[in-house]
C-alpha cells in the first residue's frame, strides 16, 4: 500500500532502511521536516502521522504504508499559513529557525490533544478539564527542544493560538 | 544502520515463528529499537513488523481488571478512561516517561522491553558485558550517574529505565506471553525483567520465539496511588529514583503498602519486607525511616551514583507521607 503525504500518494522507498525523515528529505525533496539529533531527542524531525504527532527520525518508511503523514508543508503555505505559523511569526517563536517545523507540527497536535481532554505530567487532575496554561505547554511541548533558546515567544504564540480557539 | 530482511507479520503465530531466530527482532512502536540499530548497537538480520497485529485493544476483563494489549500506544493507555480513574499510578508514570511524540509510537511490550541507557551499552567503542558479553563493564569504575544500587553484579550496574513498568510491578499486573505454538503463559510483571547476575544479556524472561501479548491488570483497590519520580530536569529524562506506591490506612493503620521503585536496579525494584515491616502500624518518621533501612539495606554505590542511596531514603520518605496525609 502507498504512503500518503500532505495528500499526495508515494511509493514506499526500495531500501527498507530508510527512516520516514529520510525519505521526506531526500526521496521526496520536502526538506521542511528537519534532522536534528536523529535519535529523537530533539524534536525538530516531528510530523503528524494520522494526526498524532511523532518522532519521523525513529520510524522507518516502511512501516507507514497506508498511513496519512502531515509535514510542515502540509499545515500552510507562506501566502496561507495556518494559525500557529502565522503565531510563530507575530511572537517571533524563533531565532535560527531550525527547530520551527517540529515546534509547530509538534503545537498544532499538541493543542487538539488538550481538546480531546488527554492530560499530561503537568496536570493537576488527569480526568480534567484541561487547560492550556504555560506550564502545561512547557510540558506537552518538552520533546522539542530549542537550542537558539526561543522558548517564551514560542509558548505565547501557542497561548495565543490556544486563546483565539478558546474565544471561538 | 546495518542491512536488515523486512518481513511483516500477519498473524501472531506467523510473527513468533520467525521471531524464533536469534538474529530476527520484533519491531512494533521502533522507538527504542531503531535508535539502536543507529548505534549498531542492535544489529538484527531480519526485522518482524508486528505493529500492524491485533494486540492493540484495552478490554475490561471478567474479573473487573483491565487488559492493555501490547500494541495500546503508550498515550493509548494513559489517556484510557478507566486506567486515568482507577490505576492513576499507570497513567502517572506513564506521562512522566519520554516526550509525547515518543509515547506516542511507544507501546506496551516495546516499553516492557526497552533497553538500558547504560552509557557503556549504547556506545561500540566501550566494553559492556550486556551489549558483548566478556567485554567488561566500563560503568563499574566509569562514569555511573544513573547506574543501579541494589541487585548489581560484577559484570553490570545498568538500570531499566522505564517508569510504566514500575507502576504495573506496584500494581501487580502480569505479563502475557505467547509463542509460535499458540501457547500462552503469565508472568508477573515484578518476575519478568532480570536482574544481572553472570546472565547481564538477559534484560528479561522472553526466549526467543516468544511474544509479549498484553498485560493485565488485577482488578482496581482502595487506597491512595502516586508516582514519583526525581530526575535532572522537570521533563523528558529518566528517573534518578522514582517510587510507584499503593498505599491504604484503616483506623490509623497501615492496611496496604504496594511499593516498586525505578532507577535504582536493573528491574523496578520491589522488596516483600516492606510491606510487612508497614502493614499493620501507625504511620510516623521513625516507621518511614525503618522501611528506608529495610529497601536500601545491603545497598551499593559506585562513586557517582552515590547520591541515590539518601535520594531513594527521601523520595520513598517523601512519598509515604504524602500517601498518609503525614506532615514531615
């Protein structure tokens, strides 16, 4: 079965090796998705597998036929970005810039999750409500790492986001 | 990463019959697995993709306990309805684990299984007992910050890392085992890792050709449940020390005292004397402090790890007083 990516259909790459980073980069010419570590420490290689948001560096290509995989690429474009790119850039939610891609994929399931109720380390009660405060989103966004340290502009963009949605 | 055959599983039976070669590895979330294939630390010829088996579900069982299938996701089980209100000491430990991308593929028997983040294990270069058996243990006099202080051995110092595990050793749960005959066995999760002993290869009781099937949960008890766990950094690291408690008073007393511990050994750690020097006795410091003698008697350090003798004193202080409502 093809692999789905930004809702285009690929084959699966021939060298089962290949980890799903990998075969964004450099088999499918989508270089938003970034290699950081490679051991899934850092983050920067987040993508959105079925909505979920997971590490692309520690999964193999090959065991995502039939899946629907989301990249960077496929939450906006420069003349449409989605609201949390569009925070990034507002809140300057960066410095490089490397670690951008996954901080927002990583955000934009981080905030369905705490719609759907699911708690974290951070959450007082684990049946909830959840809210978004800026403890929660230091934890929940704990598996991407910043190393130009752009942490407090990065989280009011994602308050702001999380406040907009609110009010909607 | 080494070149591997890729053979995708169907059926269990299929999955454990060629599982049953040593050079083959089951590979389901890939989380742990993957980052050591990177490392050539784990060089398998055949890789068995078993994510796609039927082994995902949580099911109530008969008894009014729960049955996590080995393929539930991590945040599948910690988001559970069931396992948030009656085992929040599960879902406790498992958000205090990983990152949620990682607990996001991470799954029941892949986290059963996980491998040491021994520094000498998950680098070639350096001599592990575990990794290449006779090789020496490079933490034994090296730099040994996370090792273990009970139950080491001569030839390694490594601890198991995870925290789900702990919780589900405090909680009795037992692990489900079938092998390419289609016959199951149970082992309790507090039996299934193994300490080092002159066997440090074996992190766990699977032989080969078996596979974890899922982990079942007594039926919920009364009493008050918490994890701990004291690391470097608030988030995304493993525990120095972590206690896993079940604690019940009636009349003042000690009714239930269900403890396991993480980071300390190469198993979550758990002593049958502590429950019965608590049982039956009025919380107090002193009582607290002969429980602390009690985990850490015969106890080892191995220089920089030293601090997780008096941690695990505090935390395991710490925990039964907030369990009973004690101030300290």
């Amino acid at each position: 079965m093809p692999i789905t990516i930004n809702s285009q259909t690929y084959d699966l790459p021939e060298d089962n090796r290949v980890t799903l980073l990998d075969f964004l980069r450099h088999d499918l010419g989508l270089p938003g998705t970034k290699k950081g570590c490679d051991h899934g420490q850092c983050g920067a290689c987040t993508v959105l597998v079925d909505g979920m948001r997971i590490n692309s560096c520690l999964s193999l290509a090959a065991m995502h036929d039939g899946d629907h995989i989301t990249t960077i690429e496929g939450l906006g474009t420069p003349a449409a970005p989605s609201k949390l790119q569009q925070a990034f850039v507002e809140h300057d939610g960066y410095q490089c810039g490397y670690c951008t891609p996954g901080q927002i994929c990583s955000a934009t399931a981080m905030l369905q999750e705490i719609a759907n109720g699911w708690p974290s380390d951070a959450s007082d009660s684990l049946e909830g409500p959840m809210v978004v405060s800026g403890a929660e989103i230091r934890e929940r966004m704990s598996g991407n790492l910043c190393r130009c340290g752009a942490y407090a502009n990065i989280v009011a963009a994602i308050e702001d986001v999380a406040a907009a949605e609110d009010a909607a | 990463m080494k070149p591997f055959d890729f053979q995708r599983a169907d059926r269990l039976e299929h999955a454990a019959q060629l599982c049953a070669d040593e050079g083959t590895r089951a590979i389901a979330g890939g989380t742990n697995l993957i980052d050591l294939m990177k490392l050539q630390v784990e060089t398998p010829q055949t890789l068995v993709d078993i994510h796609r088996l039927p082994l995902g579900r949580i099911d109530d069982t008969d008894d009014g306990g729960l049955r996590i299938g080995a393929l539930a996701t991590n945040t599948a089980t910690a988001v559970h309805e069931r396992v948030r209100r009656e085992y929040p000491l599960l879902a406790r430990a498992i958000l205090a684990g990983a990152s949620q991308q990682l607990r996001n593929k991470a799954t029941t028997g892949g986290n059963l299984c996980q491998r040491t983040r021994c520094y000498y294990f998950t680098n070639i270069d350096q001599p592990c007992n575990k990794r290449e058996p006779g090789s020496g243990c490079g933490a034994l006099k090296g730099v040994a910050r996370l090792h273990a202080v009970l139950g080491t051995s001569d030839e390694c110092i490594a601890t198991y890392p995870g925290d789900m595990a702990v919780a589900m050793a405090a909680l009795g749960a037992v692990v489900e085992i079938a092998d390419a005959k289609g016959h199951t066995r149970n082992v309790p999760v507090r039996d299934f890792h193994c300490l080092p002993g002159d066997t440090p290869w074996r992190d766990n009781v699977l032989e080969d050709g078996e596979i974890i099937t899922a982990v079942i949960l007594p039926p919920p008890v009364a009493g008050r449940q918490l994890y701990r766990k004291v690391r470097e950094r608030s988030s995304y690291a493993f525990a120095m020390v972590s206690v896993a408690a079940i604690v019940a008073l009636e009349d003042g007393r000690f009714t239930r005292a269900d403890l396991a511990f993480g980071g300390l050994a190469h198993k979550p750690w758990q002593d049958p004397r502590l429950s019965a020097l608590l049982l039956g006795k009025e919380p107090s410091a002193k009582l607290f402090d002969e429980a602390a003698d009690v985990l850490l008697d015969g106890a080892q350090s191995y220089g920089e790890n030293a601090y997780k003798i008096p941690l695990a004193r505090r935390t395991l202080t710490a925990v039964l007083a907030e369990a009973t409502g004690m101030e300290l």
